[in-house]
C-alpha cells in the first residue's frame, strides 16, 4: 500500500483520534502517570500504523489491526527492555533510596506494569481503529466512486 494515497490519511487520522481518546480515557482513570507517556503512546502507534500499513494488502480489517498490535508491540518491547529494563537488577532495596522511604517502584516492575496496561489496552484499540478505518473508507470512498 502507499503511503501517498487518500486511504493512507484516512487510516492516520482515525489512528491519532483512537489515540487520543484512549489517552484522555487512561488520564481520566489516573492510569496514565505522566504526560511523557502520553506523548509517546501517541508516536508508538503512528509509527507501528504507518508500519502496520506498509505490510497490509488490504484484505481485511483484522489483519491490519493484527499487524498494528504486532509492530506496536514490537516497537515497545524493543524501547522498554532496550531503555528501561534494570538487567542487572538482584531485587534488594536501591542504595541511594533513603530508609524512610517505604514504597517505591523500581525499573523492572515499572515495565511490568506498562507491558500489563498494553495487554489490556492496545487489542482493544487495534481493533478500534482497524474496524473504523474499513468503515470509512468502504462506505465513504467507496459510494464517491460510484457517482
């Protein structure tokens, strides 16, 4: 598929409006901890889109949702144990962390937590997107051609 097409700016303005709503839904819920996640939610998906597009043939809306969850989830795993991951982490209480504090979160768990939320979140918002693309563009662009 090109990347020029009509089809294409269609697909990534209903990827960046799923997203954004998906953001504000996570902020609202207190789920989304900073606004650095949230700008970087909105990249990881416009990236793994123009990715996913580049790989579908325009079959079906399952599988361009399917390869959006795969690049997406690729992207991410890649950025979270390549970035974040402590690999030399022994699971004891970080030294420079003063006694008094008694909770705190280290790397390893801040990407469990992230890899959890996108479990729950990108299937659903794959799918989201992928279906209301179809829609648009079998019944928008598809009665246009017809006159």
């Amino acid at each position: 598929m090109k990347l020029t097409g009509n089809r294409f700016w269609i697909y990534e303005a209903v990827v960046i409006i799923c997203t954004v709503i998906s953001i504000v839904l996570l902020w609202i819920n207190n789920l989304l901890f900073h606004s650095l996640f949230g700008l970087a939610f909105c990249l990881l998906y416009i990236v793994g889109s123009v990715m996913a597009w580049k790989l579908y043939k325009g079959n079906q809306w399952w599988e361009l949702a399917g390869y959006m969850l795969l690049t997406t989830t690729s992207i991410l795993l890649i950025v979270l144990f390549g970035f974040v991951w402590d690999w030399h982490d022994t699971g004891g209480r970080p030294a420079n962390l003063p006694p008094d504090v008694g909770t705190y979160i280290t790397n390893n768990e801040l990407v469990g937590i992230l890899m959890l939320l996108w479990a729950i979140v990108a299937p659903i918002l794959s799918c989201v997107i992928s279906y209301i693309t179809k829609l648009i563009i079998k019944y928008h662009i598809g009665e246009k051609t017809r006159h």
